[in-house]
C-alpha cells in the first residue's frame, strides 16, 4: 500500500492542511516509511480478536438530562480571531 | 542551611508547617531561581512571579490560620498543556497564539484547592507530540545534566515533559504537572534524575488539558522524590462529572505506600525488554534492581509479554488517529491563530499549515490516512486488535506478579539534533513506556544510577490496573536501595 504524491494531495485535502506540490514527494516519502515499519502488524493474529476501545473496563455514566452551564458567550468568544456581539465571525460560505 | 529550592516538596511541607519560613519567602526563592536560570534552560514558556506571590501570601494566612490544605505554599511549574485561566497555553504550537483559557483544568484546579502556587508554564514538545522537546514552538528546553567528556553538548532533557523534568531537576519548582501519552512523563524523568508517575487510564481527569490521544493520554506528576510524586498524585487525581473516562473510586493514600516494602511481592522481569544494542550501563542497572529487590525480600519471576515489539507499530496509529480526529478543532475559527484567505476552506488549510510544526502534520496525516475510506480495517481496526492482545499479555503476567521491573527508556539523554532527522529513531525512546498506555496501566520512573558519562539513568516499575499502591512500594525501594542522590552541577 505504498503512498504516492497524489495520495498525500488527497489526504493533505482531508486534513485541510495546505501542501505545496512541492513537499509532496518528500513527505510520501516520509509517510512510506512510517507505513513501511507499521505493517509489522500483519504478522500478529488477530482472528477473533475484539477491538481494544477503553482501557479500563467501564461503562459510560449517563447524567441526569438537565442545564448544568451556560450564559458564557463573552467567554466563549474571548479567544476568537473574530468576534462581534458574542458571535464568532467567519468567511462567508453561503452565497 | 539548605538553600529553600533545593528542598524537597515533602520537606519544604516541614517548613511551613514548622513556620521556618514562610511560603512568601518560598516563592521569592523560586521566582528568583527561574529569572536567573530560565535564558540557559529555556524550561519555563510563561512566568508568573506576581501570581505566585499572591497565592503564596494566600497560603501564609491559611497556614497561620490553621487551615491548610495538603500543598498549602508548595510552588509548582505547569506543563502548557493544561489550561490555566488568565494564563497563557498554547500546547507550545503556533496555531494557539496567545490562547488565554478562561477555565481551569480539573487537575490544576485540585493542586490550587489543596493551596499550591503557580510559579508558570513549562515547555514541552508540540502538542505533546515529540521525545526531546526539539518541536516546540518555543524551542527546546536543555538537559540540566551535561555529559562528563568535557564537550559540553546541549542535551535534550527527553520528551513531550521535557519543561517539567528539568525544572524539577534545576530546582526551579518543587513539582511539576506532567502528560504521558507513550511515555512523556517516564522518559523525560529518567533523562533528568527525577521521578515521574503515569497513573492508571482514568484516575485523574482530563478535562482542561488539551487532547493528543484521548484513549491513552493521562496526567501526573514529576517530582523529585518517590513521596514527593505520591502526595502530587494524590492530589491531581479524582473523579471528575467532565470527564467521562475518569473513574468514580476513591484516590487511595499513595503517600502511604511508598514506605510499604516489597516483602512476599513477585517482582516480574519481562524478556522481551532486553533489546539489542541496549548499553551496558542500562544492562547492569537492570541486574542491580532485581538484586536490591531481592535483597528487599521480593521473589523475582521470569515473565514474557510476546507482544511487546508490536506496541510501538501500533502506538503509531491508534495516537495519529486519535490525534488526527482531537486536532481538527484547530481550524482558525474560535481560537488561536487565523490566516485569512479566499475561501473557508482556504483559511483551514492555511491557518493549519502555517499553525502546526512538522512533526504534527506528520501525523495528522498518517492519522487521516489510516482512518480514510478503505484503510480504516487494514491498518486502525488491526491495530485495535494488536492492542487487545498486548492487554492480555499483561493480564497473563498477572497471574505470576504483582509489578514488572523494566528500564525506563533504551538510552540515557543524548544530544539535542542528534536525533531528530529520522522520525522512527526518536520513536524508538518510546519502546518501554508506551506499553503501559496502550495497556492503560500505572507506570513509574525512578532514577537509580548514572551511566559512564555521568548521566542519569531510571528503572520504570508497572503495575495492576489502579494499583498505583504497589508501584509506589517497589518505587520506594529502588529509591532507598540504590541511595541515588546526585543532582544536576549547576552551570546556568
């Protein structure tokens, strides 16, 4: 499953993390390296093996279905880029 | 006497408690020793001098009141992960800016409740992802401790805690905050001659602190003794309603375990830790641990963990996954840093490439990849599996002890640049460490030699699921045993 440059455009584009063309053959190289020692992997057998999905075994709580917070717009928006009237303000994406 | 920063937090306790002097006086000491050491170590990103004095003046009055908490006027460094309201983080990534939280971590808010004081921000590799601290935004932190070959090398003082290690081990706090998400805590500790403790998934919360992994992130302490580590610990962990993993039993009294001993304890060594190329002077460490906790009344157990080699390859996609999925929420809209462009998905793709360092792309774009449309079975859910079977090795060792023996990383601290050209070398710091985390167990590093350049060397000790008790129990014989005291010559 080797990457190549095209690859890393279209995962680049997933990621919503701009590469210049120029960096794509270096980084499939990188990434092909990394993939190269991961697919050590296949020589485990994981027939009938459950998927690991918490490390320790618990159930989710559930809490009462209840308002515990809130009125903290001017918080919500300290830190934003762009603010106005306690909206975050953003590129047009609507025409 | 001692100068106030090179007591310990246990003993510095003593003091304010016996009023010798008072937790103003601490914190001035503490103040002073960052402004003077901080340009050659690069340890601290945000200072608080001003706050700690406050608190400190706070503390004063609840001592002679009588109503101390359990780190009344302790100072303490905190890892720029954890948000602290009004107070800088940034994870040490460009893409937070000048982020000023307005919220408190759950950790953090537990040591300020039990009266400690916040000296300021400790350096760390970008969002936690790194092993030397060299994909900071701010730069690396150096190694208190130089090589004895007279080169005088800069050498890293490990990662993703790089800042908390060594600003413990400068005496520059008397703890830190730490994470470790493959073993961020444990190897940076070992680099530095402290002590540092990953507790159980679960014991403490990880609300406020910014996710790198979520499965396999935890916090804890780095300390500069085993006791000093445990009374840390007890006090960042505890369940929390904001964090739905974190686990609702009572937080033990670890202090009280590291004076336990070791008697009637099967103590296992797992062989498939005893990798090539390992140096001779990890080797006899190891050997010199087994013999101390014999001689401590422990029995020694061979154990075998067969799929120990596999935890790294599979640390390397279960954490870029999880990473890839955390880190999207950085996209220039509510926080941090925005570049401005054409469209909205111009503005994510720039405000990401020029926010995040390399290495974090890296893996945010392995993460992508293993999740994308067709390779999530072949590469996520197989990892899942692997990780499965790594638990149940554990879980078999179980069955033949109580705690597992180790070396805490495969080298002691090598030089800064040394490394970081070949991203899997540096990945490799994480060969003993990231076990524990896949598995979600407690793992401790406990420094207990120097090697042939005068380095410090740890032992990591593993335990049970929420046993913290028993690793602090071994730890504290290792401590006593191999009488390690050294400290860091001061050159900053």
């Amino acid at each position: 499953m080797a990457v190549d440059a095209n690859t890393v455009r279209r995962v680049a584009r997933l990621a919503r993390i701009h590469e210049p063309d120029s960096r794509l053959e270096s980084l499939a190289g990188e990434l092909n390296t990394i993939l190269g020692w991961i697919e050590m992997l296949n020589e485990v057998d994981v027939e009938g093996v459950e998927p690991m999905t918490s490390a320790v075994e618990t159930t989710l709580p559930l809490r009462e279905d209840v308002v515990t917070d809130g009125g903290n717009s001017q918080k919500i928006v300290a830190n934003a880029p762009r603010s106005a009237d306690g909206f975050f303000v953003v590129p047009k994406v609507v025409e | 006497m001692t100068q106030l920063t090179e007591l310990t937090l246990a003993a510095a306790r003593d003091g304010l408690a016996s009023k010798a002097f008072s937790a103003v006086e601490l914190a001035t000491a503490f103040n002073k020793a960052i402004e003077a050491a901080n340009p050659s170590l690069n340890a601290y990103v945000v200072t608080t001098p001003e706050k700690a004095l406050e608190m400190a003046a706070a503390s004063d009055a609840r001592l002679k009141a009588g109503n101390a908490g359990a780190l009344e006027g302790i100072p303490l460094g905190i890892k720029d992960l954890f948000c602290t309201e009004g107070v800088r983080a940034t994870a040490c990534s460009n893409i937070l800016g000048e982020f000023k939280p307005t919220y408190e971590s759950t950790v953090t808010s537990q040591l300020w409740r039990d009266g400690a004081v916040m000296l300021g921000k400790l350096n760390m590799d970008e969002f936690a992802m790194g092993s030397s601290n060299e994909t900071s935004r701010f730069g690396p932190v150096v190694n208190p401790w130089k090589r004895q070959d007279g080169a005088n090398a800069s050498l890293t003082p490990g990662g993703s805690s790089g800042g908390s290690a060594a600003a413990v081990a400068a005496d520059l706090c008397l703890g830190a905050t730490a994470t470790d998400t493959g073993g961020s805590i444990r190897q940076p500790a070992a680099f530095t001659g402290t002590v540092g403790i990953k507790p159980t998934y679960g014991r403490a919360s990880r609300f406020g602190i910014v996710a790198f992994a979520s499965s396999l992130d935890q916090a804890g302490p780095i300390a500069k003794t085993v006791l000093d580590s445990a009374i840390l610990l007890e006090s960042m962990c505890g369940h929390d309603p904001k964090d739905s993993t974190s686990l609702q039993i009572p937080v033990p009294d670890f202090a009280a375990a590291v004076a336990r001993g070791v008697k009637g304890l099967k103590i296992g060594v797992p062989k498939e830790y005893r990798v090539d190329g390992m140096p001779e002077a990890i080797e006899k460490l190891w050997s010199d641990g087994i013999a101390w906790l014999k001689d401590a009344g422990a029995e020694i157990v061979d154990v075998s963990l067969p799929h120990t080699k596999y935890a790294l390859p599979c640390y390397y996609i279960v954490a870029p996954a999880e990473a890839s999925s955390n880190l999207a929420r950085f996209d220039g809209m509510r926080f941090g840093t925005r570049v401005e462009g054409e469209t909205l998905t111009e503005v994510y793709e720039q405000s990401r490439a020029q926010g995040f360092g390399n290495e974090v792309k890296r893996r945010i774009l392995i993460g992508t990849y293993v999740l994308s449309a067709g390779y999530y079975d072949a590469y996520y859910l197989r990892a899942q599996r692997v990780r499965t079977k790594i638990a149940e090795d554990f879980r078999l060792a179980w069955q033949k002890c109580d705690a597992l023996l180790t070396p805490t990383a495969p080298s002691a601290a090598f030089g800064l640049g040394e490394k970081s050209d070949d991203p899997i070398q540096m990945y490799l710091n994480d060969v003993f460490t990231v076990t524990a985390n896949l598995a979600g167990l407690p793992g401790i590093s406990v420094p207990a030699a120097l090697d042939s350049q005068g380095l410090p060397l740890g032992l990591q000790v593993i335990g049970r699921a929420l046993d913290e008790e028993t690793v602090f129990a071994v730890a504290g014989v290792l401590e006593a045993q191999s009488g390690f005291n050294a400290k860091a010559k001061s050159w900053w």
